[in-house]
C-alpha cells in the first residue's frame, strides 16, 4: 500500500487498521535528546479517541500508546544522563486496538457487501478486491487518526522548543457558526481549560498513568502486560462521574465539544443531538491555528508550505481545506484582500491576515490560520440505497455498527496534529537550507 508516509526531513509512516491488532507510527527526523512519556502523548490522543460521550462512536478504545524504538533504555557510559532520551534513530510507537468484539466483527461481516454510501467501503474494494480490510474499514477507518495525533504531538514538542505554538478548535458544527470575535489568547487559555477538563475525567488516564502503571524504564512486555489487563476492564471502564453543570460554571468550557465560545458550544451539542435523534449526522468546519511561525518556511512551485497544507485533505472526513480568507477571496478586492504593511519600532507588522500567513507558498510570520470543512459521517440510522457489491444488485442498507453522529468534535486535535507535522518538517528544510548556506 502506497501513501502512507509523509514528511522530507521530518518524516511519518503509519500503518494498522481498525480491527487489525492495533496502529504504528514509524517516525524519522526526531531529534535526539528529547524526554518523550507516553503519558505526554495520550494526553493528546486522548481529545480525539471515541467512547467520550453522546457526540462520538460508542467503541471504547484506550488508545493508551507504547513507545517501542528511538529511546535510550539506559545512561550509555558513566557520567551520561541519557536514558529514555531519544536518541536520533527512528522512533516507533504502538497503539493497540484493545475494544474489538466478535459481536462487531460478525455485523461488519453481514453488512459489508452493502457497501455504506458515502463511505470508502465500495472504492477500497474496487482497489484491493476481496483481499480488501473491511472489517471496520480498515486503515480507512477513523481509527488511522489516532497515529496522526501520536506523531503530531512529538511534532509539537519539537516546535514548541522554537515558539511554535499550534490549536484547534469548532468553528461551525450542524449549522451553528461562531461568529463572536475571540482572541487567540482566548483560545488558547480555553484549551488549556477543556484539556484539563478531559484529562481529569478520563477514566484511561487515571487507570494507567493516575497510578503509575507506565514508568520511565519499563520494559515493553511489562508495558503490554498492563495493557492486557487494562483490556479486561474495557468493557466495564466509563467515565468518570461528570457534573457537567459545575464544570462549565468553573471552566466556562462545553466538556463535550471544544469551541473557545460556551454559548455557541451549547447551541452546536443541542444541534448535533436533534439531528442524531432522527437517525442522522452532520458535519461541520475545524479551524487550526499556528503562532510562532519565522518568515520564510517553505520551498517554491510543487513544495509551497499552503500547498502542503493542502494536503489536510488526507484527514477522513475532511472535503475541504482553506488558508486565511479562503474562497471568501472571491469577493474581495486587492485593496480589502492585501495584507498591507508598515513598520513599528523596526519590525514588520501587517494590518491583516488574509493570506493566512502564507504569501507565495512562503510564510510571513504570521499565524498560519487553516479550515477544515468536515462532512457529515457517512454510518446513519436512516435507510440507504446501495448495491451488492459483489452481485452488483440493489440493495437497501440499514447502518447497524457503531458510529459517530458527528466527526467534527474528534477532527480538531487531528488537525493540530498534521499541521505540526507539516510545520516541522518545513521548519527543518528551512534551518538546513539557511545552516548549509551559513556554513559555508
């Protein structure tokens, strides 16, 4: 299978399927000398994993990842303090799937050759035939998500060492759009409040990094040995008891759906939920931000930093991407659309951001402001015409799996993940170009 890979210094392969026995991130470019935990890393995958609520899928995957390779097991002579540092080579990590059940794999089985409208089912088996994953769509699954977040959040570890800063959020979910001016700053400290929030009411989180079950020097066969005892407990494990009342009184924070505004939070959750009761789901627009960002990231023609951002079009679910205004371009003049600029105490500042804080596939040094527009998921409790696709028959397909009435709230951290990775990676071109050039 080809296109799994992304990146030219900073590079990601992923690999897995969604009821296969789990997900791999294989990464090249990670620096050596970070102190990388998984606990720092599901603290990531855990705003994205299904199981969290009324507005995603039922299943309840831990997503509770094992770094594998890439880390030093031990100090490597007298007088180092290097263990569990990384050490330049590639670094792998796991994320095995612990919450698949025969029950599950029996109605893929009885539905997929009723290919769900909408969804890569029928295209996946023109391409790969009856040797095609479908039991839970596979590596097409949301599930492949997850390897995104993991890979992105040692991405943010790396930027975050240059100031780069990067968030996400809701911007419009069922029709509901924010439409109230909120700061970055804003944003950001409503983050900060929302990933407390979930982190402290994960019942994942306190089972196995609460207690100290994962340490700093665990072998990987003890690490799997928590893992299968934690898979027991998967069925029985809920969330821990929320008052819901108190925490948006304290946070000011939706806990089921991260946007920096309560009252359009609350208006999006009461939406998705009318439109889920009548037995469909619904879509809606992810907006991810990057701050930090030096001028001059990017390479011309086929490598333009917008037109690797183009490339967010790989997350599922997503149907379109935008930079800055986007197509709102189109009824813009040059003079309302430019960016123009003046000087203030000897730096550059700019009276806008349309462009999105990329100029010519070059960035400015403004944030990089990026939507996502997602669309509704395609599993629906509403009857759809389809065929056979082995007999090619009509047929009517009635979705009985597991399903998320909206993705929207899980693509965001997805979206923060892939645009470090794409940060990242530019960010390392550019310091070698300009390193190379100074070197001489």
């Amino acid at each position: 299978m080809l296109g799994c890979s992304y990146g030219t210094v900073f590079k990601t392969t992923v690999a897995g399927g969604s009821y296969q026995n789990g997900l791999t991130v294989h990464m090249q470019g990670v620096p050596p000398g970070m102190d990388l935990t998984e606990e720092e890393i599901y603290r990531e995958l855990l705003l994205r994993k299904p199981g969290q609520g009324e507005l995603t899928s039922p299943r309840r995957e831990p997503d509770v990842p094992i770094i594998y390779s890439g880390i030093n097991a031990a100090d490597t002579m007298p007088g180092f303090e290097n263990a569990e540092k990384t050490n330049g080579t590639p670094l792998v990590l796991l994320i095995p799937n612990l919450d698949r059940h025969f029950e599950h794999i029996d109605q893929y089985q009885r539905t997929n050759r009723t290919p769900r409208p909408g969804h890569a089912s029928y295209a996946t088996y023109q391409k790969y035939g009856e040797w095609d994953d479908a039991i839970g769509a596979g590596i097409f699954s949301g599930r492949y998500t997850s390897t995104i977040v993991a890979a992105g959040a040692v991405a943010k570890k790396v930027l975050e060492r240059h100031g780069i800063r990067i968030v996400g959020y809701v911007r419009e979910a069922a029709g509901i759009r924010l439409t109230k001016k909120v700061s970055l700053d804003s944003i950001w400290e409503q983050s900060r409040k929302y990933r407390e929030i979930r982190r402290t009411h994960d019942p994942i989180y306190r089972e196995i990094f609460g207690t100290g079950k994962f340490k700093k020097g665990m072998r990987f066969i003890d690490k799997v040995a928590v893992l299968a005892e934690l898979e027991k407990k998967v069925p029985e494990i809920t969330h821990v008891d929320m008052d819901e009342d108190e925490v948006r009184a304290k946070y000011g924070v939706n806990p089921k759906l991260f946007c920096p505004d309560l009252e359009t939070a609350d208006a999006m959750v009461d939406r998705i939920i009318e439109i889920t009761e009548a037995g469909d789901s619904s879509g809606g627009v992810v907006e991810v931000v990057a701050d930090g960002i030096p001028a001059g990231l990017g390479e011309p023609i086929f490598r333009k930093l917008d037109g690797e951002i183009g490339k967010m079009l790989s997350i599922g679910a997503v149907k379109g991407v935008s930079v800055g205004c986007g197509f709102d371009c189109k009824d813009m003049t040059g003079a309302t659309c430019n960016d123009q600029m003046g000087v203030e105490d000897g730096k550059v500042v700019f009276e806008s951001n349309n462009n999105g804080g990329v100029t010519g596939g070059v960035t400015t040094g403004q944030p990089i402001v990026v939507n996502l527009a997602v669309k509704p998921t395609p599993t629906i409790g509403i009857a759809q015409h389809t065929i056979d696709k082995v007999s090619l028959e009509n047929a009517t397909l009635d979705a009985v799996t597991r399903r998320d009435p909206t993705i929207v709230p899980r693509v965001w951290p997805v979206a923060e993940g892939f645009l470090a990775l794409i940060i990242a990676d530019a960010l390392m071109q550019h310091y070698g170009y300009r390193g190379l050039w100074n070197a001489g």
